[in-house]
C-alpha cells in the first residue's frame, strides 16, 4: 500500500448517521506529526506508518472536522485512497 503523505487527498467513511464517504486531506502523518505536541498532549500519536490525522471537509457552514489516528481501510471511521478514473 502506498504511504499516506501530508497534504494528500484521501476519501473517509464517516462513523456516524448516513456513513457517508466525504474528501478529507491529511494533516499529519508519521514522518510529520510533531513529537513535542504528542508528549504534551496536544494531538494523539499515530499507531502505525499507515494511520493519519485528518481534516475531513463537509458541505454546510462548518466546512469540516477533525479526525485523529484513522487508519486505512472501506469500513466506517476509515481512509481510502480516491479510485483512479
């Protein structure tokens, strides 16, 4: 599996209500997520190269949220690569 990289856009299922699949991009990854914030308890670790943060853009006022420590996959609360077209 290719690794996820800060900046990428990747698709996410949502855990809650309709399950819906929305854009998302990475906000940290291993390589980038910042030791210091994790030691004081600013941002969770990441529990594998795979898992990342994310922003996760919604439709409506608020624009999005956060999701923290998400790892790969097609299930609900998961990141997927976008299809190739």
């Amino acid at each position: 599996m290719q690794k996820p990289t800060t900046g990428r856009i990747v698709r996410y299922r949502g855990k809650q209500g309709l399950l819906a699949m929305r854009a998302a991009i990475v906000t940290a990854d291993v390589d980038t997520l910042d030791p210091r914030g994790v030691a004081a308890g600013e941002v969770p670790a990441l529990d594998s190269d795979q898992h990342v943060h994310l922003w996760v853009f919604t439709p409506g006022e608020k624009g999005g949220f956060a999701e923290f420590n998400v790892a790969p996959g097609d299930d609900p609360g998961q990141w997927s690569w976008p299809p190739r077209v």
